[in-house]
C-alpha cells in the first residue's frame, strides 16, 4: 500500500471527488478525516466504509470558508491520529450567471468557499507539516481556471486563483519537503452534475471537446490524487495535472 499509517484531511470528502479520494486513500493504508457541510448521512457511510478496511475515520461538520471551523477540524484529526501528512483542498460550489446579473452575494461566496476555504486548511496544516519536513498538499482547481467559462466568472477566478496559490505555496514549501500540486478535471459525474437544470445539454457540449468521448468519473481523479499524495510523486510539486479526458485541449 503506497500510504499505510499515513492520516489525510479531504474536505467535501461526502460526495463526489471527495468521496471517491477518500476512499482511495484508504485503500491505500490512509487513515481520513472527511468535512462535510450539509450531507452528514453520506457522511458517515463513508466512514463506515473506510472504517471496514481497518482504517481510523472520522466526519466532521465544516463550512470550509470559516478559518475558525478548519482550525477545529484540523486539532480534532490531530487528537485522533496523531499527526498529519496529506491535505486534500476539494470543497467547492458553483454559482453561476452571466457577469452582467451577477450579485456580490454570489461573487463573495463562490470565492470565499472555493479560495478562501484553501488557504484556511492550508494554513492550519502548514505549519505541522513544516516541523515534520514532510507532506502532501493537493489542490482541486478545474480547467475551467485555466480556461476560463461562460457564464461562470466567479467560479474560473476562484480556481485561477488555485493554481496561482498551489504554484507559489510550491516555491515556498519545497525546502521543506512538502510537495504542493493540483488536479484540473474536465467534466466529472457528480450530483452536481446530476442535478443541474440543463444536463443533457452540458453533457453534450462536453462531449464534443472530450477527445476520449467519455465524462470523467470521481475515480478518475481520485487515482491521481493517490498518486500525487504518494511517496512515488515524491519529486513532482507547483504542478497543475488536468485530469479531463482531452477537454482541454
């Protein structure tokens, strides 16, 4: 196993990614700490999963943008582990409209989640991981940072906005010993995506930019996440991976 006694955090581990990286992790001898924000069910059945496999798991209610609430739930997975080594940044939300109707509400939240929430667990972690000289920090940002979407401008300033702090805290932390990398996914099946008004259509756009003419699934980049947690990604850092089937290009 490439993490046997290691203990990881992956925020919105319930759903989605989230989920699916938690598992992974475990398979691979991680012990997890997931944060969920309202799917506190799914929650714990993934805990429940994890637990089976002879791995230490624990839940914790968390709204990511509050610095306050990643500190708890970084000292609770301190209390219950021991010590950390893997940081997964993936909680995220969309909420999207052209620019021109766009409120402040919706700027503001979508980056205070999805950016902000970043640099909370980041900063909690980071200094743990600075004594040890060792650690995993891998960021979820989307191609669509890259890229840029319609319609989505708060979204693709938040997740360029991750690629820029995932490059620069690489820098930073590299005389440490900790690696700090990002995964960039396409279009992925998730409830998110299940439950969007206008699914159908989304999936056929995608499709038409996917050279593998596949949607991603979580796995997909789940796998990459393990890999990049791992001790075999051990001289790859400040490193934007698109994980998006040919969508980008």
């Amino acid at each position: 196993m490439l993490l046997r006694g290691k203990n990881a955090i992956v925020t919105g581990g319930s759903q989605g990614i989230g989920t699916s990286t938690s598992l992974e992790l475990a398979r691979e001898g991680a012990n997890i700490c997931l944060t969920y924000r309202k799917h506190e069910e799914e929650a714990f059945k993934i805990t429940d999963k994890i637990e089976k496999m002879g791995r230490k798991a624990i839940a914790l209610q968390c709204d990511t943008s509050s610095f306050i609430e990643a500190e708890q739930v970084v000292k609770t997975a301190v209390d219950a582990f021991g010590s950390l080594d893997i940081l997964v940044n993936n909680a995220g939300m969309n909420w999207d409209g052209v620019f021109w109707k766009m409120t402040e509400e919706q700027w503001d939240r979508v980056l205070e989640v999805n950016l902000k929430g970043y640099f909370n667990f980041t900063r909690q972690i980071v200094p743990l991981l600075k004594a040890q000289k060792s650690g995993k920090i891998v960021n979820v940002t989307s191609i669509n940072g890259l890229r840029g979407k319609f319609g989505q401008t708060n979204y693709s300033a938040s997740k360029a906005g991750i690629i820029g702090f995932t490059k620069a805290l690489a820098k930073e932390m590299g005389a440490f010993g900790i690696n700090v990398n990002a995964v960039a996914p396409g279009l992925i099946e998730t409830a998110m995506l299940r439950e969007a008004e206008a699914r159908d259509k989304i999936i056929e756009l995608a499709l038409d930019e996917i050279v593998l003419k596949r949607v991603g699934q979580p796995e997909d980049l789940a796998h990459v996440i393990v890999f990049l947690a791992s001790q075999k990604a051990r001289h790859i850092t400040g490193e934007v991976i698109k994980v998006d089937g040919g969508q980008y290009i």
